[in-house]
C-alpha cells in the first residue's frame, strides 16, 4: 500500500499558472488578421459551443469544426501550427515557476487541469510546467468529478488546490473538507468577475497573484480555515 505523503499540492494551470486569457487574445487577433473578424466569430461561436457541451477548452477540436464549413481554405493548416507551436513559456504568469518550486520544498506538486487530450497536454509541456513538476500532470475531462482518482494517485495527509475558479474549489472542498486548503489567486476573467465571486464561497486563503505563494509557510497553508478565522477575529 501507498504511503501518504504529508501534503500534496495540487496546481491548475490556466490563468492560475500561465495567462491563458492572454493566450485567447493572441489567437484571436490571429484569425482577424488572417480570415477577418466574421470567420474569426464564427470560430469563437464554435468553441463557445464546444466548451459548453464538452464542459472544457477545445481549440483544435473547434478547429476541425470551423473546417467542416470551409474545406478549401488551406490557410487553415496553419492555424493548427500557431495553437500547437504556440510559446506557451512566455506566458507563465511572473513567479509561477518560483510559487511551483517553492511549494516542492514541502511535498509533492502535481498539475491539476481540464482540458483534451492533445492540445493541454502540449500546453503544459511546452510552458515548462510539465517538467517543473516532474511529470505529475493529471487532466481530466472535469476535474471535480475525478477526485477520487486523484487521491489514490496521490495519496497524502492534507492537500493544497490553487485554482482560479471558486466552483472548482468549493466542489473540491465539499469532498475533502478540512484535508484541503483552497488557494484563489484572483487572476483571469473568471476570478476577476464580481458576480461569480459573489455566487461562490470563499476560498480558505485568496491571494492576488500566483507568485504571492512564495510569501506563505507551510503551517500557514495547512491550517484550517475555522483556526485562521479564529485566530484574525483575536
């Protein structure tokens, strides 16, 4: 039987470690200036209905969809070569690595994501974050409904989840309860929207920035939320 590790820390990666708001800009300024902004739209249409029937990201599956209405355009081909070559390491938000290295003096960091099975899994290689954490990438398609899985992978006393989503980290907290610390950093569109902030409950600790990780102790990270409230209120 798997020995539990003390803590396990458990890492999103879009627009927790790496700005992917940012990395949607790119692209999107890309298909305006190659194809114009009405099949730029339609592109986005797609994946907007993509990622609501799929539950995540699909750049290339959106893709394969948008060439169904335009099997001629071979211009095309090169839109697979800018998502999968993309420089995915120039948009690691600053101090991601450090927060990642940081965290490692402690336990082990894993990599916690949603999204396919091609296009994610390149992201996470081609940022550097797939070897930050030595290869301990897990991407499920949602990643709340797979926790179980998660905790035989890596079995541990007390786990750490950093993610930008209060749902995520709510849905993880109501399976874990006081053997999980939720981690907000409050970066990305979703993180930074007043109204799903407020539809949410709080994380046990909010912080404005990933690199803002490197300022946190271990005792502090694993202590409960009841004992820090306490403990403010003093």
């Amino acid at each position: 039987m798997t020995t539990p590790d003390e803590v396990v820390f458990l890492l999103d990666v879009d627009n927790t470690l790496l700005d992917n708001d940012r990395v949607q800009a790119d692209l999107k300024a890309y298909l305006e200036r190659e194809f114009g902004p009405e099949s730029s739209n339609r592109y986005w249409s797609i994946f907007d209905q993509l990622r609501a029937e799929l539950g995540y990201a699909d750049y290339l599956g959106a893709l394969q969809s948008y060439r169904l209405g335009d099997m001629h355009d071979p211009r095309l081909l090169l839109v697979s070569s800018f998502l999968v070559d993309y420089p995915f390491a120039n948009r690691l938000y600053p101090g991601s690595l450090d927060a990642v290295e940081h965290l490692r003096k402690w336990g082990l960091t894993v990599i916690l994501s949603d999204g396919d099975v091609v296009f994610q899994p390149r992201k996470v290689q081609r940022s550097g974050l797939w070897e930050a954490v030595e290869g301990r990438v897990l991407i499920y398609i949602h990643k709340e409904q797979m926790l179980g899985d998660v905790k035989e992978r890596y079995p541990a006393q007390h786990y750490v989840m950093v993610d930008d989503k209060l749902r995520i980290l709510a849905a993880m907290k109501n399976l874990f309860g006081d053997q999980l610390t939720t981690v907000f950093p409050r970066q990305g569109h979703y993180a930074r929207d007043p109204k799903i902030v407020a539809a949410n409950p709080a994380a046990d600790i909010t912080i404005q920035r990933i690199g803002d990780l490197v300022e946190y102790d271990l005792p502090t990270l694993l202590e409960p939320k009841k004992q820090r409230r306490e403990r403010k209120e003093q």
